[in-house]
C-alpha cells in the first residue's frame, strides 16, 4: 500500500449489511441515518408484503377459516422476523469482523512502518489538490498521536469510521422488528373479526400501509410521493392477489 492507488494492498470493496447498503465512504452521520432509516421502511415493507401474501394466500385456500389464518400469519410473521434477524446478525457480525482486521492491519503499520504511512497519508492530500508541503505538514500533525492516526487512516484510506462499526445485535432487533411492525398489520384484522369482513379490512389495511411506506421511500428516490406510493400499492397488491388466486386453486373445506 506504498501509493494507494498504484499497488493497493487491500481491496477496495468492503461486505455491505443487507438493509445498508452504499459505499463505505458514505457510512456515518447523516449517510448512517439515511441508511438506518431506509432499513427500517424496507424492513417494513418486506413484513406487510410477504405476510399479508401468506394471510391470502391462506384465505384463498380455506375459505378465510380465522382461526388458520391467525396461524398461519403468526407464524409467517414470527418465521420472517426471526429469518430476517438471524439474517441481519451475521451479515453485521461478518462485516464488522473484516473491518475490525482491516483496522488491526492499520494499527501495526503505523506501529511499525510510521514513516511509508506517512507518505502513503501525504500522497492523499497531494492527490487531493494540497501543495506537497502543506500536505505533509497535515499528515504529520494528524500522525502524532496514534489514535488520531488511526482515525485518519481509516477515513482516508479505507473509508472507515473506527468507532462506528456497527452493533450486530442492535441491527438484529432493528431488523427483527421493522418487519415484525410490516406483518402484523395484515393480521390485525382477524383478531376481531373473519370471514369475508377480515380478508376486506386486512387488505384495506394494508393498501393503506403500502401505499404510506411507498410514499416515504421517495425521500430516497426523488420522486415524488404519490408515485412511489402507488407503485408500492401496485406491488403489493399483485403479490397478494396471486397467492390469493393460487390458494384459491387448492381450496380445502378443512384441515
């Protein structure tokens, strides 16, 4: 890693969690929020399709029994939770494991080969529009403490923040429960009522939902609210109405 962009000794493709995704570089502050925030509408909206997928499906199959399709959703909203957790975990875990030895890399470097990471950090700021002495002057001051300089290597270098790795067990339960909130709301209905009344207000519902969370994707998209709701509605709406359909072909009168 002698000049960061001729030799690189690392690559430059870091593991990405499922529900973040982006460039290293953008992790952190607002970047972080804006990812916390996207994992947690994508997380809900994977709960309300699939389940209320699963509830019609079901409800095409038995003729809208409450009681199995109570069962039926519980289960696909406790199965996708725990699936989506357990998911979210190692895919944190393995990221944060590469991070951590790309650090420990970092650490024994400036350990033991302070004066080529000094170059190596000089070069950035050439690289980046500073004069040659003024670039140096930069990276010998970042460079004398140890934990500043591992900071600012990690930044520069590899696009890290060191005390922002990301907590796997947190993103477990973010994860776990972004989407337990997305399916509970098809199945809300069949606690009070069954029949005919709970497919109809379940999927009012939910339409009402997706079309709410589609709206606040647009922050992501830049386009405009209305729009992106209506597609997730359209989304949605094809989804359930073909397991619906598809239960309705192997219609049992009871299980």
């Amino acid at each position: 890693m002698k000049t960061p962009r001729a030799q690189p000794r690392r690559p430059k493709f870091m593991p990405q969690s499922a529900h973040t995704p982006g460039h290293p570089e953008q992790r952190g502050g607002a970047a972080g929020k804006s990812g916390a925030l996207r994992a947690a509408i994508f997380g809900v909206n994977d709960g309300l399709v699939s389940n209320l997928s699963l509830i019609m499906g079901v409800a095409g199959a038995t003729g809208t029994d409450p009681k199995i399709v109570l069962l039926a959703g519980v289960a696909g909203l406790l199965a996708g939770a725990f699936s989506m957790g357990a998911g979210e975990y190692i895919s944190m875990k393995v990221q944060r494991d590469v991070f951590e030895s790309l650090l420990s890399l970092e650490r024994w470097e400036l350990e033991n080969l302070p004066e080529e990471e000094l170059k190596e950090l000089t070069q950035i700021y050439v690289d980046r529009g500073l004069p040659p002495d003024l670039a140096k002057e930069v990276a010998t001051t970042l460079s004398r403490d140890p934990d500043t300089a591992l900071e600012t290597h990690a930044r520069e270098e590899l696009g890290l923040d060191p005390n922002e790795l990301g907590n796997p067990l947190a993103a477990a339960g973010a994860s776990f429960g972004a989407f337990s909130v997305g399916a509970i709301v098809p199945l809300l209905p069949f606690f009070f009522t069954s029949g005919a009344p709970g497919v109809t207000i379940s999927a009012v519902l939910s339409a009402i939902t997706l079309f709410a969370v589609g709206s606040l994707m647009s922050v992501f998209t830049g386009r405009q609210p209305f729009y992106s709701g209506l597609r997730m509605l359209g989304v949605g709406a094809a989804a359930a109405s073909i397991t619906y359909l598809i239960g309705s072909l192997f219609h049992v009168s009871s299980i």
